[in-house]
C-alpha cells in the first residue's frame, strides 16, 4: 500500500511540473517517472544550497519530498525540451 500511495505522489508532483513547464507528453507512467527523478534532483540541489526540505509527505518510514520533487522536476523537463524541442500533447 505504501508503494501505490509513493507512487500517486509522485505522479501527481511530476504532472505539476510538466504543467509549469508546458510539455504534457507522456502519459501516468512519465509523469510517475519524472516525479522520482525530480524528488531526487530537488533533495540534491536542496542539499548543496543549504535549503531545508519542505512540506515532506510521510509514507511508512520513507519521506518524500513535495516540494523539491516539483521543482526538481520542472527543472528536468525544462532540459528535456530545450534538449528535444517543446512537444505538446
């Protein structure tokens, strides 16, 4: 049970960030997908600057963290499509 609710939160922070960002292509699973990676790239460039974690949803014994995920998201996806070209859905 705790898998699926870490993995609606992260669908929903990767769909917020894809929103910001204005390419909504992918589906559930990128969204699923960018929202781990965005929790990840937001934890680590919150560590480096010294910021502390915001609003940490707790599931079980892990945290996830909402906001960083978003913006560590964001930030992905805004690479992606300077990368790759804007595609909207």
């Amino acid at each position: 049970m705790e898998l699926l609710l870490l993995l609606l939160i992260a669908g929903v922070c990767g769909s917020i960030a894809q929103s910001i960002v204005g390419a909504t292509r992918g589906g559930c699973l990128a969204s699923i997908v960018l929202g781990f990676i965005g929790a990840l790239l937001g934890s680590w460039l919150s560590a480096k600057a010294g910021l502390p974690e915001l609003l940490t949803i707790q599931v079980g014994n892990r945290g996830f963290p909402v906001i960083w995920s978003i913006i560590g998201a964001s930030l992905f996806v805004a690479v992606l499509v300077l990368l790759t070209g804007r595609r909207r859905g």
